[in-house]
C-alpha cells in the first residue's frame, strides 16, 4: 500500500512571495489532514477535511493560508503572502475514518519544508 | 497552545539503561496515541490506549494510560541507537481533533 504523498520536499521562498504544497493521501482513506509543525515543537493541525467537506480549520490563519480537497481525493495548501514565521514543515495525514472520539490512527506524508527567507 | 504537555523536552539516555517519558492532560481523554518522529523523519503511529490503567507492550517499549484518563506514560528497557527520535503523545479534543504535545526529544550515548 503506498503511502502519503507530498510535494515538493523543500521550498525555499522569500517573504510576502506565495508557495503551494501538494497532497495525495492513502486510497481510499476519507479524512486528510494539514499540520504545521515548527522545529522543536509538535505537530500543529491546520485544518481536517472528510471526504471533500471542513471538518475544521479553527488554527488555519485564513488571512494568509487556503486549502482545498476536490473531489475527496488530493489536497492543496497554500500560502500568500508568506511570512518569516511561516518557515516550518507542513505534514499531510490521512485516517481512514473521520477519527471522532475513538480516535483513527493516522498516517502521515514526509512533509514539505518550508523556509522563508 | 497545546493542552498535551510532555516531560521530559530531552532526554539523553546511555545505551543499555531504561528510561520513561512522561505526558499529562488538562482534560480527561477518551483515548491516547503515541507516535514516534525519527530525525528529519514524519511522525509515525506507534500504538492507542483507550481504558483506563490500560498497559500495552511492544517489544522493549511499555504504553500505560492513567486510571484518571488524563496522563500517560512511555517506558523504553535496554535503550537502543534505534530508539533515537522525539516520541509525541496526541490526545482527541474535541472528539477528533488531535493535539499533539511538544515531544520528548531522545539521544543515546553508545
């Protein structure tokens, strides 16, 4: 079974310039899930779709960031205009199910690493 | 801010000893899960504990959830150079959404 994918790896952008990740998680797994996770620190959810709808997006700072998840399937994050504080890794996950208060374990992508100059 | 908090933030272990880490709740929580996050790897999912005083074991390494629901514990025996990595606990707020704490960040001296 293939794992989560995501691109790029590493992007290196200055600052107010706009970046996008990509990600494509497990078949057939209906929640993805993005998470911010800046060095030294956990992992941070940004916002949880199930299936192609919001589950939430409480911490996602609209202002500047968006995502998106067409047809359920591959999901797309995007920033702009970056900021300095933005350098970070961004982790994709997916779960099969939509977690609740059982919980679904959850699988995650290598991350894209951004840095902000 | 994260309500899971994780102690210790580092730990140095020399190769051969056992030690435990240790994460706390503000609230009672319908179940835990730990991961496990090598260097410049992504998390990955070792193990969920959902009854109360439940204990679990893989190998060399010990999982218990507190009878209170609120704390949980890692117990690694026999540190190994495998075991390097910052392990998270993550606890459901809010019936889905996990918060990660900030890790328990391990080195082992051979």
């Amino acid at each position: 079974e293939a794992g989560v994918a995501q691109s790029p790896r590493y992007k290196i952008i200055e600052k107010r310039q706009s970046v996008a990740f990509w990600c494509n998680p497990i078949s057939g797994h209906a929640t993805l899930y993005w998470y911010q996770q800046i060095l030294g620190q956990g992992p941070k959810l940004l916002i949880q779709f199930q299936n192609n709808g919001v589950v939430d997006d409480s911490q996602l700072p609209k202002d500047r960031f968006s995502a998106e998840r067409l047809k359920g399937v591959d999901s797309t994050l995007k920033i702009q205009p970056a900021k300095l504080e933005d350098s970070a890794v961004y982790l994709c996950a997916s779960s099969k199910l939509a977690g609740g208060p059982l919980g679904d374990t959850q699988y995650f992508g290598p991350g894209t690493r951004l840095t902000v100059l | 801010g994260q309500q899971v908090m994780q102690i210790p933030q580092y730990q140095h272990v020399q190769e051969g000893e056992d030690f435990t880490t240790y994460c706390n709740s503000s609230t009672t929580l319908s179940n835990i899960q730990w991961y496990k996050q090598r260097p410049g790897g992504h998390p990955v999912f070792l193990i969920q504990l959902v009854k109360s005083g439940e204990v679990k074991k893989q190998k060399r390494l010990t999982f218990q959830f507190g009878e209170a629901k609120k704390n949980s514990s890692l117990h690694i025996t026999a540190t190994q150079t495998t075991d390097v990595g910052t392990y998270f606990c993550a606890g459901p707020f809010n019936d889905y959404k996990l918060s990660f704490g900030a890790g328990t960040t391990v080195t082992v001296r051979a």
